[in-house]
C-alpha cells in the first residue's frame, strides 16, 4: 500500500503553524474536519482517540517523523492527513529531534490489521532520507502527493 492512495490534495499541509507536540495533532484534525474529510460529529471522538495514543509513548518516531494513529468506532474506512513544518515540531521524538513530516491516520477499528499495514508502510517510506529530503524541498501538495507516490530508489544500498 502507498501513503498517496489515503491522500488527495486537500489532505496535505505544506506548512504547519504548530509547533508543539498536541497543538499539531489538533491543527491536523481540525484540517480533516474543515476538508470535509472527517465528520465534526467525530471531531472530539478522534482527538480523544489520538491523545489516548500520544498518552501512552510520543508517536515520534524519529529522523523528524511523527506517525499519530489512532482507531475509530465510527469511520468505514482509513482517514489520513499529511503535515510539514518547515520550522520543525517539538513532538517528544524518541531521538529528541524536531518533527518536521507529520502522517496522521485514524483506522476503523474492525480494520485492525489495516491499521498494521499501514503504520509499516509509512514507517518504512520515511525510512528512506532521500524520501524526506524531497519533501522538505517540495513547493506544492501535487509535488509532495506524486514523491509519497513514487517507489523509493534505495540510494545507498548493495547493488543499488
């Protein structure tokens, strides 16, 4: 699965205001619920859900990415939401640096295995430095839509 598939246009930030750990979560769902993406009837449903989460261990999963998740009771299917800040995030990283990639999903809960697959996807795509390297120089959500599209070339690697 690719990250682009959950993602249209309108479902990419290209510069966050937040710059702390909740206040970015809050502005990523707040730009669901303005999209239309995320029904307001749920708003507080999924902001209950994700503090739940970031309660438990920061979603920061370092190298400058955060991967907020969360399940819903409500949803049929995956919501997802892409933020950058340019400025980077203080988001309680497990290497304590800033956030500067933020991929925010809520999963229905019967699609728990969905919920796996796509935390690894996600976790391996941003994996890549050359992945984020690119998407800290894109100037537009179409640019930032067709790199998380694309299949990582593996820079570096044996035989590569």
């Amino acid at each position: 699965m690719k990250l682009a598939q959950l993602l249209s246009i309108d479902q990419i930030l290209l510069d966050m205001r937040a710059t702390e750990h909740w206040p970015s979560i809050v502005e990523l769902v707040e730009h669901l619920s303005e999209s239309g993406k995320l029904p307001r009837a749920i708003k507080e449903e999924v902001l209950t859900a994700l503090k739940a989460r970031e309660d438990q261990v920061s979603t920061g999963i370092g190298s400058g990415v955060a991967i907020p998740h969360a399940f819903s009771d409500t949803l049929e299917e995956v919501v997802a939401v892409f933020g950058r800040s340019k400025a980077g995030i203080d988001f309680e990283a497990l290497d304590n640096a800033p956030v500067h990639f933020i991929i925010l999903f809520i999963v229905p809960r019967r699609d728990y295995h969905l919920h796996l697959r796509t935390l690894a996807a996600i976790a391996k795509m941003f994996t890549n430095c050359e992945v984020r390297r690119k998407l800290g120089l894109a100037e537009t959500r179409d640019e930032i839509l067709s790199i998380l599209d694309s299949k990582p070339s593996r820079v570096g690697a044996p035989g590569a």
